[in-house]
C-alpha cells in the first residue's frame, strides 16, 4: 500500500521483485505517477482504486482488494506491507523462514484491550466516526457535523452499535502474513457475510479489528506475533519516522520488516539498512 515518495516506493520495488510477485494499491491522491512505474515496471500489479484516509473505512477495503487479486494466483504466502517499510532480512531468508514455520502471523488478542482507548477498543466500531467523510464542500461539513453529534450523543445516552452476529471482536497489528488457507478463510468469509465489511464504515481504525476478529475465531493457525518493527513510544511521529540512530535497534530484531522510513527524513538509514540486508543471506 503506497501513498507517497515514488523514490522510495521504487527502491522497495528494486529490493523485492524477482522473488515476489508484488500488488501495489496507489492511494487515488497520490503524486505518485502509477502509468510511469506500469511502464517501468510490467510485471508488477498496480492498482489505484482508492482514495485511504487514515482511521477511515477504505483502509479495510483496499488490503481486502489486494489479497482478493492476489489469491487468484494461489500463493502459498501473502505478506501485506506500506511503501515506508523496509525488509530486514534477505529474499531468500524471508522465504526460507516462511517456508520452515509454516504458519501465518497475525497479531490478535481479544477485545477489551486495556492499552487502547476508546473503551478499549469497542468504541471503535460501536460509534459513528466521521473519519470517512473527507472535503471542504458545504455538503461535507454538514455530513462531519451530524456524525460527530450522533457520536456525541451515543456517548451521552449510552447507545452502541451491535457487533456483527456477536461475534468475539479482536484487534492487532495491521501488517500480516498469512498463509493460503489464512486468505482463503477470509475471503470466504467476507463473501458469506456480505453486510461484515460494512460495519466498519464511519468506523475508526477498524483495520486493526477487521481481519484479526475473521481469523482469531476461525480454524487457521496463527501466529499472535509482529512481522514488523515499530517504534511507538520514542516519537516525535507515532509510530516514529525511522532514523539513523534507530540503526542499531532495528537491526537486532527478530523482525521481517521494519517501519516507517521516509527519504525526506533520513536517508543514510534507508541505505543502511537495505546494504546490509543484501549482503547476508
């Protein structure tokens, strides 16, 4: 999933392709020049289909869309990652890995989490959120407006939205690697319950709820571990814009990948990192 900074969007391509097949979603806003990369680029999958709003609905809808192509191929794994993460370890290390765990990585623990606001977590979809609602028209304000009194309200009289079919909702990380049946499942499962995906709209950072309830309570086996490096409490970003003096930590973790980088922030630790990760196998 792409939003900005085609440099770097390249330079993850660069460091990827030939091993993996890639399905890159170019946020509809973006300055990113997806005919540029289609030409550059044949055997790469580019979409552009929709317009992400952090927190809001489409952050669901496009990751469904991705996994939804890709399965069409029948892959053994699928790894969901942004443009700003980088990989840690080999291509081959990251298939040899894969290949010797055998298992898909979703972290889920089931809600209420204590470190989550919103009573903790709940609130995300049992309130209406105006995060969908994007634009300056007249139209728009009001629509914010009337969400925003309805959230308000909720919280005042104590009325929540039902979850889908009582199911038992959980919530994770939203970077996943899932293995085939992990997809299949989830597909079959958005298929079969039509309405599911709907529930999140005018929600608030359900994509780290959406998959995580499909998959930790169903059959496949999983994984409740991190693929990704992240920093949350270092700042002054939340999750931090990697830097140089990161350098260190990252390297020494168990991780897959790594977020965020940004090459307008700091490049030297981009380079850095994708050097050594090259030179092991």
């Amino acid at each position: 999933m792409a939003h900005k900074n085609q440099e770097q969007l390249e330079l993850l391509i660069n460091n990827l392709i030939g091993d993996f097949d890639l399905y890159i979603h170019i946020d509809t806003k973006s300055t990113i020049d997806k005919d540029e990369l289609v030409a550059k680029y044949p055997d790469v999958k580019f979409y552009s289909q929709y317009n992400i709003i952090w927190s809001g609905y489409n952050q669901i809808l496009c990751p469904h869309f991705l996994f939804s192509e890709a399965y069409k191929n029948k892959y053994r794994f699928y790894i969901l990652i942004s443009a700003q993460d980088l990989p840690l370890i080999s291509n081959e290390a990251i298939k040899r890995r894969l290949k010797e765990e055998d298992i898909s990585y979703v972290v889920s623990d089931k809600l209420p989490l204590p470190q989550w606001k919103f009573n903790g977590g709940f609130d995300r979809v049992q309130l209406f959120w105006e995060s969908d609602i994007v634009g300056n028209r007249v139209l728009d304000r009001l629509k914010r407006k009337v969400i925003c009194n309805i959230k308000k309200n909720q919280r005042k009289y104590n009325l929540r939205r039902p979850l889908y079919k009582d199911l038992e909702y959980y919530g994770g990380s939203t970077w996943f690697i899932l293995r085939h049946d992990a997809v299949e499942h989830l597909l079959y499962f958005t298929e079969r319950n039509p309405k599911y995906l709907k529930t999140f709209k005018y929600s608030f950072c359900a994509d780290e709820l959406w998959l995580q309830t499909i998959l930790a309570t169903s059959d496949c086996e999983t994984k409740n571990e991190h693929i990704t490096y992240l920093d949350w409490g270092k700042g002054p970003e939340h999750p931090r814009t990697l830097r140089i003096d990161d350098y260190d930590t990252i390297i020494n973790s168990s991780h897959f990948f790594a977020r965020k980088f940004d090459l307008e922030v700091d490049k030297e630790v981009v380079h850095k990192i994708l050097e050594r990760r090259n030179s092991i196998t």
